[in-house]
C-alpha cells in the first residue's frame, strides 16, 4: 500500500480508537480519509456484524463511506463488488 500513496498520503495498520476497538486499515489520501474493514466470509450474520462494526468506525470519524473487503473460499461464491446503505451511510463491499 505504501508505494500507491508513496508520500501523498498515509497507512496504518490496526489503527486504535479511543475507546480501544480495533480498526483494519485507514488510509489517509489527498487529504481524505478512507476506512476499509477485513474479513473472511463465515455467513450473512458474520457479515451484517462487519457492516455494523464499519458503521461504527464511520461514526467515529464522522464519515459517511467505508469499505469492506471479504474473503471467500467458497466454491461456489458470489464474487464482486456492491454499495450498500447502512442508515446515511454507504459501504462498498467487494466479495473475493
């Protein structure tokens, strides 16, 4: 990730809020901030719970769009990318 912002920008890690709940990755690009969550896919409630946990992260920062990538090593998945809204917020969430 590093070389892509390649000083334009900044990446953390599992980044800390403050009341200690653990976000996957911030990039700070062009003067944006852009939060993306991680997950494997273990099923639709697994996954609505990722949905709730990146709306939070949102509140945190006041943003209104978030991102989530997830992880499936189903045969038979359903890969892709789709924007959802969660109340005023939007996430984009790619299945690979």
């Amino acid at each position: 990730m590093k070389p892509i912002i390649n000083g334009t920008g900044n990446c953390y890690v599992e980044a800390e809020t403050r009341n200690q709940e653990r976000m996957d990755l911030i990039i700070d690009y062009h003067g944006e901030q852009h939060i993306l969550e991680l997950k494997i896919w273990r099923g639709n409630a697994y996954n609505e719970r990722g949905e709730e946990q990146l709306s939070g992260y949102l509140d945190h920062f006041g943003l209104r769009k978030g991102y989530m990538l997830s992880f499936n090593f189903n045969k038979r998945k359903e890969i892709g990318v789709k924007e959802i809204r969660l109340g005023n917020k939007i996430l984009v969430e790619a299945v690979v």
